[in-house]
C-alpha cells in the first residue's frame, strides 16, 4: 500500500534501524533505496539481506535529493509515496499511519530535529518534510524539481500541492524523529531560494516549468 523513498550514502551504521523500522514493521509497504556510492558496505548489507520488499537502486555517486527523489518516485510501485529520510524513525505505527487515509491527496506529518528534542517543529502547509502524496499529484503537477542542489525542494513542491488546489492534510498526531545529526557535507547559504520564489510566481499563474518532470500515468 505504501512505497516508502529514501536516499543513502555511506549510512551502514543507520540502515539495519531504518529497515526494522519501514519493512519489518509493516508488511504491506515496499523500501525504495537510492544508493549514492557508498564505501562503508552499506551496498553489501542491503544485498545480503535479499529482502523482498527493498528495491535497491544503485546511482554510483552522489546527486541532489530531487534527483534521486524522482528516480524512486518512478520505480515506486503503489500510489500512496512516502517521502523520507534513511535517518528518522516512526515513533507511530504503520497501521496509525494507514487509518489517517482518506480522501486527501498529501499528508504532512510532525517530526523533531535531532540534537534539539525541546523543538518539535510545529507543521503547517509551507513545508512538507515528511509524509505521503498520492501518484496524481506527481502525474499531473510534476515531480520534485532538479534545479534544487541544496534544500527547497520539498517546499517547492508544497507550494505547488497547494496552489493548483489539492487536498492537503496536516497529521499532528503522527510523529517523525531524527535518530543522528544530519551529514555535514554541504554548506547551504540560501542558494536555492530564489528558486522557490520564482517557481511560485509561476504557479500563482498556472504555470509549470518544463524543467519539472511528470510521473508517467498507469
């Protein structure tokens, strides 16, 4: 019912706690795992562990997280899609997750950032960090766009859910948690954020970049 997408690079240490957590905890959702050209073994466990429920996909060097975003988002085989990082846990079960289904289109759920537990980010439809969108938005609205190399690209496609209209859920009740520091291997400086802006002034006129992929329809 759930195909859960992730990004990873050189996480071993992390991916037995995201597999217990994702395919061993519920048996009616799939893995999808873009590997970035790890040198820890962390290609090595996923294959060895022969799981039926993980897809492995193999990108050989690291891209930006809209790139690999969209590569799983292709290969996802249910229309209920989970963005999500190889560092958090669900403290909810699946099952919670499941029942807050509807008829909505995108689901936001709450998280905390690791490091400072006193600040659980408070949610709203600005950003969707977390959560699930159903295959119609990316079939209709596009996918995640590739001109973002840092962060925005989940906030560029909130805007652009929320915009054309979709039906947008906030699940307070449903609870993300960062379990380790993010990797720090970039430094963000706000590059992308003109990026953002314009791409909202596009869409306030009905306007999508060609730039922007489209999930191709069943």
């Amino acid at each position: 019912m759930l195909s859960i997408v992730s990004g990873t690079y050189n996480r071993l240490s992390i991916l037995p706690q995201l597999v217990d957590n994702t395919v061993e905890a519920y048996e009616n959702l799939e893995l999808i795992l873009l590997e970035g050209g790890s040198g820890d073994g962390s290609v090595d466990y996923i294959k060895k562990l022969k799981h039926p429920r993980i897809k492995l996909i193999e990108i050989g060097k690291r891209s930006a997280w809209p790139s690999f975003m969209n590569i799983g988002i292709r290969h996802a085989s249910y229309d209920w899609i989970v963005q999500w990082n190889d560092d958090v846990i669900l403290r909810n079960s699946w099952e919670e997750v499941i029942k807050v289904l509807d008829d909505h289109k995108a689901y936001a759920f709450s998280w905390n950032r690791c490091g400072d537990p006193g600040n659980c980010l408070a949610m709203d439809k600005t950003t969707l960090n977390f959560g699930i969108i159903h295959r119609s938005i990316f079939e209709e609205i596009g996918m995640y766009d590739p001109s973002f190399r840092f962060y925005g690209g989940d906030t560029d496609l909130t805007s652009r859910i929320n915009i054309f209209d979709y039906p947008f859920k906030l699940c307070p009740e449903i609870w993300v948690e960062e379990t380790v520091p993010p990797m720090n291997t970039d430094t963000y400086t706000g590059q992308d954020d003109s990026i953002v802006f314009a791409n909202r002034n596009l869409y306030k006129q009905g306007i999508i970049p060609d730039r922007i992929p489209k999930l191709e329809k069943k």
